[in-house]
C-alpha cells in the first residue's frame, strides 16, 4: 500500500523555514539543549536560539524554539514569571508574524496564556490550533494534553497523552508528561511506572526524578520521596532562586513525613532567599500546605496570587494543595484564576 499525503501534510514536509544553514543548525542544537530540560540545558537553548534568530531574523522556527524555552523555564520555575511568560509570548508572537501555520509556535502562545495569562478559552483556541495545523506535531499534542489535565478534563489529557504517545514512544519528555497527568488523577501507580520508564529513556532529567518524589509523597512512602527528590539536585540550605519549587516540595515531604523542624527550617530558608531574590510565595504556600498550616497556606497562596505566579495555573492538578480543595478560600482561588 502507498502512503498517500494531503496538501497539508506535503506543504510540511517540503517547506524550508530558513535559507541560511547556519541559523537552521544553531537551531538544531537549540532544540537538542532543550530537549534535556533541565536549567543548564535550557539556557544553552535560549542562547542557540537567539543565535539562529541574528544569523536569520525571519527563522520562524528558532523563534518557536526560544519560546518553548521560556515556557518551560517558567513551568518549571527556574525563572520568575514574571521573566520567563513576557519573553515566551514576544518569541511566540514573532513566530506567528513571520508564518501564522507554525504549530509549535501555536503552543508556546497556548502555554502563556493559560499559565500566566489564565486565559483559559483563549489558551484552549490556540492549542486546538496547533493540534489542527500539525496532528503529528508531538509538541503540540503534548502541551493540548498538559492544558486538559490541568483544567481539570483528566480523562481528555489522558486520551491525549496516549495519542501523542502513538507518534513518539521512546521520547521520555511526554512518557514523564502522562506520568504527571496521573499524578494529577491521584493514580499514583500509574505515575510512579511511567515516570520511571522516562528515567530508562533519560536517567538525566531531574525534572523526573523530582515529580517522582511527588508522587511518591502523595502515596505516603516519604524515605523513598526525600530519595527521589535529592536525586534531583535539590539544595536547601540555601535554596537556590532557580530551584524553589523542588526544595519546596522536599519541604513538603518533610512535613508529611512528621520531619516538622526540617520543614520549618526550609520555610526559613526562604526567607533567607528572600534577602537576595524574588521568592514565588507559591513555594511556600507548599510546605504550609504539608505543615496542615491552613491560614499560613492561604496568606502565601494570595501572594503567589499578587506576584501572578504560573504555578498558580497548576495547583488543582500538583498534589501539594488536595487536602484544602473543600476550604472556600481555595474555590474563591479557582475561580479568581479561571480554574472553576
């Protein structure tokens, strides 16, 4: 049987995105750094990337690429926010300017404005987009199936998930993706498999090891959590601005694990922080959460609110906050956010 390609599908395959060699092989690296996403690789990324962009200023694709950067930087909260979302939704834009039908650039634009611009339906537009423009773009399905989880439409993610799984089975970004979307459904087996099959793909992607020790603390098993979460470089002592939210979660742990003087001693790492950095009081408002300190977690939380931080957008789907959900200051959060 011959493989029969649509217009579409042909115009992909056959369009050149820049003339100049060197700006698409400055690109390519850009996306093998980023690929590895961890700190160090993503800021080599974005260096590629805007290196592309000043041998070829119309590569629409390198603009994409530093957009992709700068969101993940900012999902991961190795950069404030307020740094990272402004850079990704410029670079987006700029991609979109040069060919409005670049997939992936419809994704980045998708991931800003739901994580920090909360603009749900506006998000949900421009990554059924993408998915129309591209359906074998793994990039695009990814982030649509991260958007559903997060929205809290568990079953579609999943769906998603598997779909974009079909076009790239051996891509530990997207098994370690799905293994967060059950995270998210409280299906803690199912996480703790597929993220340890992203650790058989790549044994180097700390972002793994550190939502395994998630998982694992969501199930109660807290030696095995602390274990996973230092393998994921997590410094506390003093925690670095770029690594907030996994020394908040080894906070976290401890505190489950009835290590209360250890918690607190994170949250006074914090404000040690504080002396020399911005601190995303989303991170502290997880380790309140563990201490089952209500009033604390809430005062944190609508300073994470004030500071517009992007994990804000995650916080029905992290495991951090399940005990608050029936509060009332947590449904008017939801709501302020867009979530409910």
């Amino acid at each position: 049987m011959r493989l029969r390609l649509s217009g579409e599908e042909k115009k992909r395959l056959t369009k050149r995105y820049t003339g100049d060699s060197e700006s698409y092989q400055l690109y390519l690296k850009g996306r093998y750094y980023s690929n590895k996403a961890n700190i160090e690789g993503l800021k080599k990324s974005v260096e590629y990337f805007q290196q592309a962009i000043e041998k070829d200023p119309g590569n629409a694709l390198a603009y994409a690429g530093l957009a992709n950067s700068y969101g993940t930087l900012g999902i991961f909260a190795n950069l404030q926010s307020k740094d990272a979302f402004p850079k990704a939704k410029a670079a987006a834009l700029k991609a979109l300017e040069i060919d409005s039908s670049l997939a992936e650039a419809r994704a980045a634009l998708g991931i800003t404005k739901y994580v920090y611009d909360w603009d749900w339906s506006g998000a949900d537009t421009e990554l059924r987009r993408a998915v129309d423009l591209n359906p074998s773009s793994v990039d695009a399905r990814r982030t649509y199936a991260q958007y559903l989880t997060v929205r809290g439409r568990l079953d579609e993610g999943l769906a998603e998930d598997k779909r974009t799984l079909e076009l790239d089975p051996l891509s530990p970004q997207v098994t370690g993706t799905m293994g967060y979307h059950y995270l998210a459904a409280r299906q803690y087996d199912d996480s703790i498999t597929l993220y340890k099959k992203a650790m058989e793909l790549d044994p180097g992607l700390d972002w793994v090891h550190a939502q395994l020790s998630w998982a694992y603390g969501a199930k109660g098993d807290y030696a095995q959590a602390i274990e996973e979460n230092k393998k994921a470089g997590t410094q506390v002592d003093p925690i670095s601005p770029e690594n907030q939210l996994n020394a908040a979660a080894l906070g976290w742990i401890y505190a489950l694990a009835g290590r209360r003087t250890d918690a607190l001693k994170v949250i006074g790492q914090f404000k040690e922080l504080e002396k020399r950095a911005d601190v995303d009081y989303y991170n502290v408002a997880v380790v309140y959460a563990g201490l089952g300190e209500k009033d604390e977690t809430f005062e944190a939380l609508e300073r994470a609110y004030a500071q517009r931080s992007g994990s804000l957008a995650f916080v029905n789907a992290d495991p951090f906050f399940k005990d608050l959900r029936s509060d009332p200051r947590y449904k008017e959060l939801l709501r302020r956010i867009g979530l409910s």
